[in-house]
C-alpha cells in the first residue's frame, strides 16, 4: 500500500467530484485527522455519536487510536482497492498521520421486515424475508440455533458488487453440491445481479432450461427446514428472495401448510394440487385430441353435447382451444402488470364480457369456457409460481402434439415429458427423486 496521505489522495481522486463525497478534516489542539465517507450511504448520527464526538473527548492522539482499535464494527485493510470498495458500501474510513481504520456503519434503508405474499399459509409464520441481507441473516439465525450453522459471504457482480451469502449446516450438508456451486458462482461474469430469478437463471449456464432447478422462495421457515435437510441457500443483498439447492419436483409441489395441517389434511391437499397439475396439462390437448381425433371415446350422449356446442364454431378445435388460451394468458398477464388498485376487477370484468362475448359470437363453444377455467384454477393450484410457470409452457407442447397426432400422441407426450424429468438433475440429485423422511432422523430435518 502506499502511505497514508497517498491512500488518501488517491481515494479522493477517485471518488469525486459527486457531491455526497464527505472529506471532512477535524483538528483539536494537537490531535488531528480526516474523515472519508459517502454520506447517502452511511448513518451520518452513528458517525456524530461514535467518532466525531469522541476525537473531541479524548485527550490525547494515541488514546483516540486506541479507542479506534476497540470499536466492534472495525475492518480489516488489504489494499487501497479494498478501502475504495468498501466506501462505496457505506464504510467510514479516517486516516491519522500513521494509520488508516476503516469501519462498517452503512445505513439500511430496505430493512423492512415483510409479509409472506407470494407463499402464503393459513396457519404457519407470516413473515418473509427483508430486502437486507443482514436482516435474512438474522432471521435465520433466530430459527436455527445451530452452532454448526456457517455463512460464507462473496461478491457477484462486475460492477454492482452485491454481497451474496451461501447458508448451510455444515453437519448436514451435501459437500458435492456445496463444492459445485463453490465452484460455479465465480463463472458467473454479469456486470450486474439484482434479483435470484436471475441468479437462478444463470446458474450452472442453464439458460435454456424449462424446469426449475432451484427453488425460490420468500419463506424463513421453508429455508430452516431445507437448511436441516442438508441444503444450501443462497441469499443476495437487496432482494427479498432465497435460491435454494438441490431441488427436485416434488419440492415444488410442496407448501409449507403441509407441515402445519394433519396428516391426513396434508395429503389431501398434495393430491388436489397433483389433480391440478394432471388437468393443467393434458385437458387442452385431450379436448382437441376427442373432438378432432376420437370422439368415440366419449359416450354419445356426451359426445352429441359437445358437437351441438360446436356447431356454429368456424374454425377447428385446436383453433378454438388456442384462442381462449391465449386469452387467458393475457388477462393473467395484465392482472399482474396492472396497478393493484384495479387489477382485480379489469381482469375479472375483461374475462366475463370476453367470454360472453365469444360464446354468443359462435367464436368458442361453451364447454370451452369451462375447460380454459378449469385450466387456468388448476394451474394457480401449484404452489410454486417457477413451476406453475413450466407447466403453463408445457400444456402448449402437449396442445401441439394432440393437434397433430390426437389422443396417442398426447399420450406419447406426456411419457416423453416423464422420460424428460427423470433424465434431469439438480446439482447431482435425480429430478423425481422423492424426499422422504426416515424414522431414525426426525430430530434432523422434516421432509416435505
């Protein structure tokens, strides 16, 4: 490093002339030193409190380096790099004639503690995470009373830098996947990360991947709980979300009510959402694939039914099946693109006047208003919005080859997408694994 007054030089220089560049000079009798810091990033009353009225204080220059030396929130100096960095984090630094401190008194103004809103539970913590990660780190520790419980804290981004925390029980966890994704954030080379959804789809290259590999969520209990599992989350500063790795399918159709319901209640409810998913998926393309393909399979009161529904319908089912699709697809979008204060009536008035509209139009038969809701329920029944989205995508695939080739080829489909699935991983673990509980290991985690 160079000297003292060089340091200091070279920092100005690199940091101004913004305007919230503070380089103040303090001078009492005959001690004597200047204060460094950006003061939009840093709780300036801290710095009144503890530094600025203590140089006053204390008598001596060798007594105020002392003091320095004694403060908790002090940090380690490497390089000239290294202070520059950290003032752009909100640190303090304050040369002396001799020596240079350097001390952590950022200020958070996205502390907020937040409300569970996109996992919610009828039953279980409301709390989600907050958008500083200090305040998750926290969070997290008041859960998991775990010695054993390590934070390993590392930089992602070229230019903005964003503190990102890797989380496990060193106890529990996988060490494979743990080294791998050691080993994989440094190859992450954006100049800026602001959100895990990216992070998440930058991870490992697999930007062209349509199933979740890692999970998402905004939940404090769902990360003790994979913590336990023997999980690793990561967490990334200013973003109310955690990735979570592995994960497989079946944590996707998981919520966290299952662990505070019954037993019976829990397995219920896993069975409506997997319902959901099986309606999802194949009923577009199964009404295309009967009505085009195999009417026979229907009985004839039913199938006579659908043909009087269609019979002003111009155009073909899968026409028709696509339209109302589409349609859907839309009115989801805007209602989460709107202003909250009218999204939900625009959406609920839009889909009632255009599915009126469409059906006294001839444009759709009426049983294909109650299949695109029963698609689009069943699809809201997945707990997991990464996976809802996948299966929102995959239901299209299936659409195509039903129009193509009828029910067999539905069929097809659907054993293809199995084939698909099982030939996936996530960071080494099979994707249709079953997580699963042993009797001998319910102090260590609780499966979901």
């Amino acid at each position: 490093m160079n000297s003292v007054e060089e340091t200091r030089h070279w920092l100005v220089e690199q940091l101004k002339p913004t305007f919230d560049v503070v380089e103040q000079e303090l001078k009492a009798k005959e001690k004597e030193c200047v204060f460094l810091f950006i003061k939009t990033l840093t709780n300036n009353q801290e710095i009144q409190l503890n530094f600025i009225k203590p140089f006053f204080e204390i008598q001596t220059t060798e007594d105020f380096i002392s003091y320095l030396r004694s403060m908790p929130n002090g940090q380690e100096i490497e390089s000239d790099e290294q202070v520059l960095k950290d003032l752009t984090k909100g640190s303090l630094a304050i040369f002396t004639k001799k020596e240079i401190f350097l001390f952590d008194v950022k200020e958070v103004k996205n502390n907020t503690i937040l409300t569970a809103a996109v996992e919610t539970t009828i039953q279980g913590p409301q709390m989600a995470l907050s958008e500083s990660v200090q305040i998750n780190m926290n969070l997290i520790r008041h859960r998991y009373h775990q010695p054993n419980l390590t934070f390993e804290i590392s930089e992602i981004g070229e230019k903005s830098k964003q503190n990102l925390v890797l989380i496990y029980d060193k106890d529990e966890v996988n060490s494979a996947v743990l080294e791998r994704i050691k080993r994989e954030l440094p190859q992450i080379n954006r100049p800026i990360i602001q959100a895990a959804g990216e992070l998440h789809r930058l991870f490992n290259g697999r930007r062209l991947a349509l199933f979740p590999t890692m999970m998402i969520t905004e939940r404090p209990d769902r990360i003790i709980y994979n913590i336990a599992q023997g999980k690793v989350i990561i967490l990334l500063d200013g973003n109310p979300f955690a990735l979570m790795a592995p994960a497989v399918f079946f944590d996707f159709m998981s919520s966290m009510d299952d662990v505070y319901q019954s037993y019976w209640v829990s397995k219920f409810l896993k069975a409506l959402r997997y319902l959901g998913l099986f309606i999802s998926l194949i009923l577009p393309g199964m009404y295309v694939g009967i009505t085009s393909f195999n009417p026979e399979v229907f009985e004839p009161q039913l199938a006579l039914s659908v043909a009087a529904s269609r019979a002003g319908v111009p155009y073909p089912s899968y026409m028709e099946v696509l339209f109302m699709l589409i349609a859907m697809e839309l009115l989801v979008e805007a209602s989460i693109r709107l202003p909250k204060t009218i999204s939900g009536t625009a959406t609920t008035v839009g889909g009632l006047i255009l599915g009126t509209a469409a059906t006294e139009a001839a444009l759709v038969s009426n049983i294909m208003i109650i299949i695109v809701a029963a698609v689009a329920i069943s699809n809201f029944a997945i707990p997991i919005n990464e996976m809802s989205f996948s299966m929102r995508v995959m239901k299209y695939v299936l659409l195509l080859i039903a129009t193509l080739s009828g029910l067999v080829g539905l069929l097809l489909g659907l054993i293809g997408l199995i084939f698909y699935l099982v030939n996936q991983n996530s960071f080494g673990e099979p994707y249709l694994k079953i997580f699963w509980q042993k009797k001998e290991d319910e102090t260590k985690g609780v499966s979901q």
